[in-house]
C-alpha cells in the first residue's frame, strides 16, 4: 500500500535575526509543496529512496525515524519524492521534502508523532528547519526547534516571489556573520517583532509587510539582493505593500493583499521592474500543515495564476 504527504515551502521569512542571545525566524508557509509517497512491505530491511543522489538527507532520516519509533521487525520502505521547490533560493525545499518523508513514514507505519518529535529528526540531519509541519505562521527558533509564538489567523497576504540569482547553501552560511549584523541592527529588529505581532493581531498585511519589508533591509547587509530598493520604490502605487526575502537564500517576495489589489497590474509592475530576472510563481500567505493522501490533492488550486 501507497502512502502519501504533502508539507509546504516557503517564501523566505517575514522576520529573521537574533536577541536576547537567540536565533529566530518568524516563517512564511506558501502552497509550494513537496510531496513524499512511501510503499512499504514486508520483507528484508532495507530503505530505498527514488533518485537518491537527489535525496542524500532522506535515507539518514528514515533511519532515525525507524530508530525512533523503535520499528524493529524486516520492513522494506521505498520513497519516492515529487518537488518542484527550486533549491538554494530560501524557499524551504529541503524542510519541506524532509517533514513529507516523516510524515507519510509515521503514516504507514501506524505511528503518532508530535511536532517536537519531527522537529528534532529534521535538526538531526539538516542544520535548521523552517517549522512548516506547525499549525499557523510560527515564531520559532530553527536551529534549536523551540516554539515561541504561533499566529493562527492567515489575512489576506500573497508574495509575487522573485528569484534575485545564484543559491545559497543553507548548511555553508556564516550564522557568525549574520548574528553579527543582527545585533548592530537590534532596534530595527525588535521593531520589526513589534509590528509583526500587531499585524498578526489586527489582521492588518501592511502592518506584517512593513515588519518584513524592514527585517529584508537589514538583511541586505548579510546577503545583498539587487532589486529590493526598486521593488521597494516601485510597487506602492500599484497595491504593492513591501517586500520580504528569504536571509539565507536569493528569493524576493513582493507581499500584496490579494483581496484588494489589482494582481496583474501589479504583476506587470514587477516585470518592468525586475527584467531579465525570473519570477518563480504567486502564492498565498497560507498556515503551516500537515497533509496526508487524499488532502494533498485539494491543495494545489491555492496557487494564484501568473
């Protein structure tokens, strides 16, 4: 038997940083999703992973996995992933890829398993994780998997998310450098929690867009993206509310209320603005999930269409 799960990406982070001595992002789940289907049987033990040169983390985490949930008896697990989410750009593709193979694992094996057991497997094998397995849009800490706040109630927010170049290797980046930066831009920083907190609160995405449109500003001064001034500038007559980034990765998200804003008047702003640059696609702000079988199947209409 087939079992299958989704988890979604990413469009960077509204904020990311470091205070009062700890690292944090506030994380930004899109309908981007990876999808993991797991066959298993009853035979030899042995893991088999579909393009597993592609996929080198998957077999270690199936293993902690198995370990974990002290599964003992000859199993055979072959996995095959489905994700279109570009790596090295900040859009958690390997978080997402990573939380579909625990989840549609736990699924057939039968298991339960907690959001804080998932979060340790992922930063076992991977340095961080973006926390899209959580309900809602979380304050966490990646590198560590504490929870500090959750936001449950979505407003009216979509990214228009541009790729600014290049990739980002998540495991090679210099945390050193950007606490650094993080802490010389403090005061920005915890302006930009206060904002966000209100935003969340009040339902108000120009509020949570300042908050990010300020957190990418500070990151320019750890990786530097070309366009942010321009998109910043050039967007706000059209319906543009600022603009987001992924701090360790080349993507851009303009942050639009899709609920009052002429899309593709602001779309073809973006094109002006950004040309020759690539626009990877249009998604809502959504909640983080957990999405097994036949739910994956009802969320892939949630991307808005170019």
């Amino acid at each position: 038997m087939k079992y299958s799960a989704k988890a979604p990406g990413t469009c960077g982070e509204l904020v990311q940083g470091y205070l009062n001595g700890k690292d944090f992002l506030i994380n930004s789940p899109i309908p981007f999703f990876a999808k993991a289907s797991l066959t298993i049987k009853n035979s030899k033990h042995q893991i088999k992973v579909v393009e597993s040169n592609k996929y080198l983390k998957v077999n270690q985490i199936l293993k902690k996995l198995l370990l974990h949930l002290k599964v003992e008896e000859n199993i055979s697990l072959e996995v095959d992933i489905d994700s279109k989410i570009p790596r090295g750009k900040g859009l958690a593709s390997s978080t997402a890829e990573l939380t579909a193979v625990v989840l549609a694992a736990s699924s057939a094996l039968n298991k339960e398993i907690s959001d804080q057991e998932i979060s340790n497997l992922l930063l076992s094998v991977d340095k961080s994780s973006d926390g899209v397995f959580l309900p809602g849009i979380s304050h966490i800490n990646h590198l560590k998997g504490d929870i500090y706040r959750r936001y449950k109630d979505i407003p009216s927010l979509s990214f228009i998310i541009i790729d600014s170049g290049g990739e980002v290797s998540t495991q090679e980046f210099d945390r050193d450098f950007a606490r650094s930066i993080a802490i010389e831009h403090k005061y920005s920083i915890r302006r930009a929690l206060l904002w966000i907190e209100e935003g969340f609160l009040n339902q108000n995405p120009k509020l949570i867009a300042q908050a990010a449109t300020l957190s990418a500003r500070v990151n320019q001064h750890v990786l530097y993206k070309a366009p942010l001034e321009t998109l910043i500038d050039g967007i706000r007559e059209v319906g543009g509310l600022g603009v987001n980034c992924a701090h360790t990765g080349t993507v851009l998200g303009v942050m639009f209320d899709h609920s009052q804003t002429d899309k593709q008047k602001l779309l073809d702003r973006v094109y002006q603005l950004i040309h020759p640059l690539p626009i990877i696609g249009i998604y809502p702000l959504i909640g983080g999930s957990r999405i097994y079988d036949e739910e994956s199947e009802k969320t892939d209409s949630l991307k808005l269409k170019i």
